[in-house]
C-alpha cells in the first residue's frame, strides 16, 4: 500500500496505491489519522489506483470517517474502481460515505 498526499487551503488529499487489507491495515491507520489530526475540514481519499480493499481497509476509512466527523470534518471517496465500488455497495458503505467519479468533483462539491 503506497499513500500520496496534496495539502490545500482547508483540503487534504491522500491518493492510495495498492491493496488495503489486514497486513497493512494498522499501516493505513497511522497514516490517515495522522491527517485528521492535522485539523483539515476535508479529506479527499483518491482510489483510482486502489486495487482491492478487505474489510479491515473498510474498518480503516469508517474510522477515519468517524474522526473526521468529531472535529466537524468530511471524508470524500474518489475514483474508485469497479470492483471496489461493488464492495462499497454490498457492504453498504456506498451509503455511509459520498463518493464522487474524481477528485475535482470531491473538491468542488458542497456539504
């Protein structure tokens, strides 16, 4: 799993590379909490290069999500592929966060 980052005014951006699962959950924790600490209100996660991601990457993004919202924030998904879209739906997460076909659209849409 490889991260990227691009900071804006009050944006964050965090590109993730790879496959998010359990051996490397604990990983991807780190490194998103520590932009929530960062006091950002919005946090574009970019997946167009996300390969696969197991339920321990969605307990990661749920968490990261949660904090976000405790410090009045926002966690936007981005670019996401086929088939880690499928597994947004059947787990319902497609739901829980706002999804949006790319980055640009994540950042300019409105709470």
């Amino acid at each position: 799993m490889k991260f990227s980052q691009q900071r804006l005014d009050q944006a964050m951006i965090v590109g993730l590379s790879g496959r998010m699962d359990v051996t490397n959950a604990a990983q991807a924790e780190v490194e998103l909490l520590g932009h929530v600490e960062e006091g950002k209100k919005l946090m574009v996660l970019d997946c167009a290069e996300l390969d696969y991601i197991s339920s321990a990457g969605l307990r990661v993004l749920l968490l990261t999500a949660k904090k976000m919202q405790a410090n009045r924030g926002e966690v936007r998904l981005s670019s996401l592929q086929a088939p880690i879209r499928e597994v947004f739906d059947i787990a319902g997460f497609s739901q829980v966060f706002a999804i949006y076909p790319d980055t640009d659209s994540a950042l300019r849409a409105t709470a």
